[in-house]
C-alpha cells in the first residue's frame, strides 16, 4: 500500500490571487480505487483546490503529479485530456439536449461520409444508455430524452458515468449530493463507490458528514485554505468530523449554546452569523 504511486498527488500547493493567498502547503494523495473527501466549511478553498487541480487555476507553488509525473495544465482541456474529470453541483449537463447528445457533446458519432455526414443518433443513444446502464442507472433507457427532464440525482450520475465512459482516472466531485433529497443522494453515493469499484481516483467535496462516511476511505479537512486534519476511514467519529469541520469549535457546545439562545429568546433561533 505504501509504496502504492498514487494517480493523483497535490505537494506543497499554494495558490493566490494577487495578494490573496487562498491555498497554504496544500499535500494530498488518492489512489487508485480510493475516495479521497474533501471537507470544509464555506470558503475554506474546497473549489479553489479543484479548480487548481482541474486546469482553470495554476499553483503559485507547490507541483500536481499524475501517475508520479509532475504535470502543470495551462487550460482546463488539458487536465480532461489527461483525464481528470471535473463535476459540478448541477452535473454540469446540457438541459435542452437529449441523454445521447449530451453523452457525446463534442464528439459525437457520425454516419456517412465528407460533406454527407450525419449525426448518428442512433448510434449515440445505444452507447450512452448502455454505458449509464452498465453503471447501475437503470432508469435511463431512452437517449432522446432531454436531460432537463431527468431528475438531480440521474444527472449527476449521467455526468459520472460519462467522464468514466470517456476515460476519466480522476474524477473530483464537487458538492454532488448538495442539492438533493435523502434517496438521490443514495443513489449517487453508490455510483461514486461504482466509479471506486473501475479503480478511480475520487475526489468527493461535501459539506454533508453522513455523506463522506458513506463512500470515503480517506479525509482531509479544509479550514482557511490549509488541511486541518487528514485521516483515514474508521480514525474518527461522525462527531468528532463535524467538530473539525465546524472549525475545531464542538458542535455540542455550538448546538447548546444555540439552545440557550432560544430558551432565552422566547424560541426563537438566532440570527445568522456571516
Ligand atoms: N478568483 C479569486 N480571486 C480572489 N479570491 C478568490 C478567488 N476565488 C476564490 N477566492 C477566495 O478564496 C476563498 C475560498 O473560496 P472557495 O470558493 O475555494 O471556497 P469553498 O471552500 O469552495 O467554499 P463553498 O463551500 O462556499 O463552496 C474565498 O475567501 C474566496 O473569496
Ligand atoms: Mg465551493
């Protein structure tokens, strides 16, 4: 195990914006197989990590290394090229397109020939639908459905299925399950242990601890733009995790102190603090 080359290795990584430094020494690794969570309050620099590691932002310091290789993308383009796959909160699909366009987006199979070819539509809804099939969303069976029409939760398991289809090795995650109900949830948490299963680098941000405990096998929490805690599955408690993601401050103490709050205040909560 530990002399495992990881697939994906951040070292050392800074990153500022002029005189804003948002990322101090971050380390990371994930393995093959491996989901790596990514926890943090709201602008500890979870995106802000992703987006470096994905090609929209380059480290100030610090190096990425891909299979042991340093590497250093210049565009986004370039880190899918190699396949890191990137999905946002919303799955990042096109909602006016149909499952099999929006599967191909890009590079999307043709009949015919020269000026007389043709978008295979056929061709396009057979592949996409068996590919999110074989992922276990059996729901999918039609490819001239518009993605817009799908639910949350089918959309963000299309988007999955789609980067693993197209080669991803990793693949980051960024917020998937934030805006969906208890059972989409579910059912994207289990295409992400799928796409543990083909022997992915996963990268899972989430602000829901329940979640990370679902798919994790290891840690890593950001508080200020620097990794607080890193550890592993089973090291800490569901409790102890929230505590450290509410900034070391005891959810306990938080919770009761709010308590006094309302009993104080005639029921009421208290004001947001922001
Ligand atoms: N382009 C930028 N220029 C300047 N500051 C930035 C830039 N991008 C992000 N930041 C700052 O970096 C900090 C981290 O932002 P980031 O979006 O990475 O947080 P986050 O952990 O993803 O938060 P959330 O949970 O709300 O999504 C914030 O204070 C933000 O204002
Ligand atoms: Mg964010």
């Amino acid at each position: 195990m530990a002399d495992k080359t990881p697939v994906i290795e951040l070292r050392n990584v800074d990153k500022s914006f002029g005189p804003i430094d948002v990322l101090h020494e971050i380390s990371l690794k994930v393995n093959e197989g491996e989901v790596l969570c990514l926890l943090g309050d709201n602008g500890a620099g979870k995106s802000t990590l992703i987006k470096t590691l994905a090609g929209v932002h380059q480290p100030t310091r610090g190096e990425i290394l891909l299979d042991g290789q340093p590497v250093r993308f210049s565009r986004p383009k370039q880190a899918q090229e190699m396949g890191i796959a990137t999905v946002h909160q919303f799955g990042g699909t096109f909602p006016l397109m149909s499952i099999g366009r929006s599967f191909f987006a890009g590079v999307e199979p043709t009949r015919g020939w020269g000026p007389f070819k043709v978008y295979d539509r056929k061709t396009a809804n057979r592949i996409a639908v068996e590919a999110v099939q074989n992922f276990g969303i059996t729901r999918i069976d039609d490819g001239d459905r518009l993605v817009g029409g799908l639910s949350g939760g089918e959309r963000q398991s299309l988007a999955i299925a789609r980067a693993v289809h197209f080669g991803a090795r990793v693949l980051i995650l960024d917020e998937p399950t934030a805006a969906l109900g208890v059972k989409q949830a579910a059912h994207v948490l289990r295409i992400v242990n799928e796409a543990k299963r083909r022997g992915l680098a996963v990268i899972f941000i989430t602000h829901q601890v329940m979640h990370a405990m679902a798919v994790g096998d290891h840690f890593a929490v950001l508080i200020r733009g620097a990794i607080a805690a890193d550890f592993r599955k089973g090291e800490k408690t569901r409790e102890e995790i929230a505590d450290l993601m509410a900034g070391g401050e005891s959810m306990a103490d938080l919770e009761s102190s709010i308590e006094g709050y309302m009993e104080s205040h005639d029921g009421h909560v208290p004001p947001p603090v922001h």
